[in-house]
C-alpha cells in the first residue's frame, strides 16, 4: 500500500502524520508542490495502478488557476512556471485511490461550504474537533472523525520562556509595499519593548532592517520555526491579527487573545469571523499597547475558557487511514 500526502505549502498540514508514518516504516509519499523540494508530478505516473491510500489537507478545488486567484502574485506566468498545482480531485480522478481521506489546514472554515457537493469524493474526514461543521459534514458525506489539532501534538517540544504575552504577526501585518520604518512605526504603536515577538518571515531586506531596529530597541525574537503549542503553555496573553489560525488556535485552547483589527478587512468582516468568546478582544492598532498596560495593572483581568483543541492523535489516525 501506497500512502500519498498532498498539500500546497502552508495548507500542507499533514508533514507531523507523515513522518510519524514514515517512522513506523510505512510507504508514505509526500507531495507538495511549492516546498523547494518539489520535483514535479512524475511520481503520480509511476505509482498509477498500485494500491493508494490519498491524504490531503489542501481544499479540494484548488488547482492553479483558483490559486493564482486567491493569492496576490504580481509575475503569473513566472509562477506557472516555477510551480504547477493541479487539484486534489484531479489526484483522485487519475489515481483512483482505494481510500480517500481529507484533514483540514486551517481552522476556519474547515471545509467550505461551496465544496460540499465533492465531499462524497472522501471517504472519510479527519476533523480537528466538533464543531456545527462536523455536525454537517457528518449528515452530508462520510465518516467523520474526530482526530486532533495536528500542530498540538506530542512530537513538540515545548520552549522554556520567561515572557508571558507573545506576538504572532501575520502576513496581514506587513504588506509588500510598506518600507521597514512604517513597520517598525506599526510594531512599536501596538506593543511595547517588554513583549517578544515571534516573527514568521525574516527573508526579506526590508522586514531584516525592521527587525534589526527592533532588536536594538529591546524586543526579543523568538525561534521562526516555533509554532504557538510550542509557546503557549506558559503564556498569559496571545496577540495575533484578524481572523488569522493563531486566533483560532488560542482561543479553541482558552487561552486569551488579542486579535488586532489590522484594516485588511473590514472590522466588521474580522468581527463576523473571529471566535465569539469572552476571552477573545477585537481591538484596533492603536488600543493594543493601552490595553496590555491596564492588564499589567491589574485595570482589566483577562478571561480564559475551556481547552477545545486537543492533542493530534497519531495512533488513531493511523488506525483511520490503514482500515
């Protein structure tokens, strides 16, 4: 048998599965077409006739031409030819795997509401919790399991940190066109220097000379490669922008979150969006450093909840995916 994973880089959410898999000696391929490693969609022709077992974790209908819609990608045809996406029921159509399984890469919405009628295409859904999606999905498709939040999971390992709010900035946070002294002016009006951040893409020139002004003025970046489970058993507060995972993430694990209306929306779309928990605060920019401030005075006491999102289940997915 032939375990396929598929993904599109950060909507690849399967890679902990898969390598936990392959560990286990299992005959796992991974393919994710814009990982640096990616070589192409031979294999697909090779393996055509086996035994194949299909995960995914990418929505169902993106293909290019949907991806170049959705992302903002100024060279195109440059794009086309660096990558090529094909969509996961275009795998399924060619393969023709004896078992096809879907998991989500985000939180929001697990699986949208115009690709329910290709739901029957799985056999079964691995969903993170229970929410009225699943409900859903349960009534319409297959089975449906309850598996975990598979960035929660056992293989992290856990960062010792003496701070207890972290930052998690998004891609919302700083578009393209912003120079690094607009986003150091942004970063430093919505925190102050005694909050680390955790930055996620330090790779480009003009976010590094943002950084490297931050640093001097006292802020503390955290590991790039860190994910929010590996932090956040010891955090008070997480800020996080709009509708963003790590709002989800936070807030499904009752911990509470700042979830910074950023403007790339409209408020009132974030508001419609974002979790409606009490320990959950929509504010603007500009109300962020008052608002930790009166925190750490004691002026506003935060509220926390329940732990939705449970560890990732490894041994039970595995038992879901070879039965």
């Amino acid at each position: 048998m032939i375990y396929l994973f598929y993904g599109l880089g950060s909507s690849y959410s399967l890679n902990p599965l898969a390598k936990y898999m392959i560990a286990k000696n299992f005959n796992v391929i991974e393919i994710d077409p814009i990982s640096n490693k990616y070589s192409g969609y031979e294999v697909l022709k090779e393996i055509k006739g086996n035994d194949i077992t299909f995960i995914t974790s990418t929505h169902p209908l993106l293909d290019m031409r949907n991806y170049l819609r959705a992302h903002s990608i100024n060279n195109k045809e440059s794009y086309k030819e660096k990558y090529f996406i094909i969509s996961s029921l275009e795998i399924i159509e060619y393969l023709k795997p004896i078992k096809n399984i879907y998991y989500p890469h985000d939180l929001n919405p697990f699986y949208a509401d115009y690709e329910l009628p290709w739901c029957k295409m799985f056999d079964i859904f691995m969903l993170p919790y229970k929410n009225n999606l699943y409900y859903e999905l349960k009534a319409k498709c297959n089975d449906v399991i309850e598996i975990g939040w598979i960035k929660n999971n056992t293989l992290n390992t856990k960062a010792n940190i003496e701070y207890n709010v972290i930052y998690f900035p998004s891609f919302l946070s700083f578009s393209d066109n912003m120079n690094y002294k607009e986003i150091y002016n942004i970063i430093s009006n919505r925190i102050n220097n005694t909050v680390p951040i955790k930055y996620v893409n330090t790779k480009k020139n003009n976010i590094t000379s943002a950084i490297n002004l931050l640093k001097k003025d006292g802020f503390i970046f955290l590991d790039e490669n860190m994910n929010i489970f590996q932090l956040m058993h010891n955090c008070d507060l997480i800020i996080g922008d709009g509708d963003s995972s790590i709002i989800f993430e936070a807030a499904l694990s009752g911990v509470p979150v700042v979830s910074i209306l950023n403007g790339e929306k409209s408020d009132e779309e974030y508001l419609n969006n974002i979790p409606k928990y009490n320990w959950v605060y929509p504010l603007k920019i500009i109300d962020v450093k008052e608002f930790i401030n009166n925190v750490k005075q004691n002026k506003i006491k935060l509220s926390k909840g329940p732990n939705i999102l449970k560890e990732f289940n490894f041994e039970k997915a595995i038992e879901v995916i070879i039965n």
